[in-house]
C-alpha cells in the first residue's frame, strides 16, 4: 500500500484513517528513506489529499538527500485556473506617431524608388519589390513606435556560452563533492555490502566538510549587503542562487503537454 516491503499495524490504522476520510495517498511510487546495510528503504513522506484536487497535484522526489539519510519530496497545486494570453503580432502601440509613420514611409519609398533593379529579370524583380515594400512599413512602424535599436533585429539571438559564474560559496570543488556522494550513493544501492557503506559514509562526510566551509563565505556576502549596496550588483548576485543543477520534472502529463506544444509553436514561428 505504501510502498513498502512491510507495513505494521500504525500503517494499517492510516489506511484505515485514510479510507474513512475519503483521501487518497498521492505518492505510492516513491521511497524517501534510504535504508542503511540490511535495513529496508521505506516511504516516510507520504502525501494525502481529496479526489477533487488529485488531478491538480504534482510532486517530485529531489535527486540530492543534502546530506540527510532520507530524500525531499516537492509539490505543487494550482488553486485557478490559468488566464489565457493570446499571443499578436502587432508591431504597432498605442504611443505609435502616426504623423512620423507617415513621413517615414514617404522618405523610405523614394530612396527605395531610386534604386536601380535593372540587374533582375523575372521573379527576381517580384520578390525585391515585395520584400523592399515590406521593409519600409515594419521598420517605419518599429521607428514610430519608439522601439530600441535592439529591438529592431529581428535576426536569431546569439547564444553565448556559460561560464560556469563561479562564486565565493560555490564553485566546482562543491559540484565535485557532491557528484562523489551522489555515485556513492548509487553504487551501495547496486551492492549493500560493508565496503560500499563505507565509502557512502566517507563522501558524505567530505561533501559536509565542503559545503560547511563555503557556508561561512555564503554568510559573510549576506552580511555585506546593505542600503549603500549597488541594486544591480545584487540583483545579479541573486540569479546566481537559480543555477541549480537540475529542475525538477513534475509528473504531470498536463504539464509536458504544454512543453510539447510550446516547443511546436515556436518552432512554426521560426518557420513563418
């Protein structure tokens, strides 16, 4: 029931409990604890609710025990539904200058008028009239509009590649010691014998080690904001904190519906 090698009679009272409450257990595929050389793994984390909210429910079991002998379980609800935001590509605002469109589009159609074309024939001519026309009104309705230089290439965006940013209370010897104690920890589960007990234990004392130490560095940047700190300074500072590793994977199909369709949209978007 709980997914558990064994229940005794505290979790037969619960099921009970739980049956004439009308609720339902949300995490029956889980197993939060990790037993230690001949113990069993055990779910202690268990989350209830009503069959009117199951379907809104996501959780997730974190991928890292931070040290602890037993996993995080997240969850999420949603209490309303979603507000529609439909999506336009309009280039226009209602700060557009009108007047300044105008005398843009006049400007532009005689310098574009004045361009020879006698160099091509056939559709070659077709086509740069029609994309010449084009440009001229979008980038007059860009310019009236008061849209940013930026903002006016509407090229594919450079991606520039991460650095890694490292910091004063987290850089790669802590991603290293954390990866050590998360192998550990994999190859004791594929064997519980003595030796891989051991080595779990050694990494985990290690990983605390490491992530006690930058603490302190962690504690002493806290202590140097003030009212006199650059805002910009940290906010940067604090986008630091959403590198995290991996996020998490809700187990909602709800949820990796809208992904897919997301990644359809905006690849037929690349396409028009």
């Amino acid at each position: 029931m709980w997914n558990c090698g064994f229940t005794d009679t505290i979790g037969d009272s619960l099921q009970e409990a739980m049956e004439r409450r009308d609720f339902i257990c949300v995490n029956v595929d889980t197993c939060y604890r990790i037993g230690a050389i001949e113990e069993r793994d055990s779910n202690l984390d268990l989350l209830f609710c009503s069959a009117a909210v199951l379907d809104t429910i996501e959780y997730d079991q974190l991928d890292d025990s931070w040290d602890s002998d037993h996993f995080s379980i997240a969850f999420a609800f949603e209490t309303q539904q979603r507000i529609y935001s439909k999506r336009t590509n309009r280039m226009t605002t209602k700060k557009t200058d009108w007047i300044k469109y105008a005398e843009l589009v006049r400007s532009e159609f005689e310098k574009f008028a004045a361009e020879p074309h006698d160099l091509m024939t056939g559709g070659d001519v077709l086509s740069a009239h029609y994309s010449g026309f084009t440009n001229v009104l979008t980038d007059a309705a860009h310019v009236a509009s008061g849209r940013r230089p930026d903002q006016l290439n509407c090229g594919k965006r450079i991606v520039r590649e991460k650095s890694g940013n490292p910091n004063s209370w987290w850089d790669k010897d802590c991603d290293k010691v954390v990866k050590d104690r998360k192998m550990a920890l994999s190859a004791f589960k594929g064997d519980r014998c003595l030796n891989k007990w051991i080595e779990y234990k050694r990494c985990r004392a290690v990983a605390k080690k490491t992530i006690k130490y930058k603490k302190i560095n962690f504690e002493g940047f806290c202590k140097s904001i003030n009212r006199f700190s650059d805002v910009r300074y940290v906010w940067n500072k604090t986008k630091v904190f959403k590198n995290v590793r991996k996020s998490i994977e809700w187990n909602k199909w709800q949820t990796k519906n809208r992904e897919i369709l997301q990644e359809i949209f905006n690849f037929l978007s690349m396409e028009c």
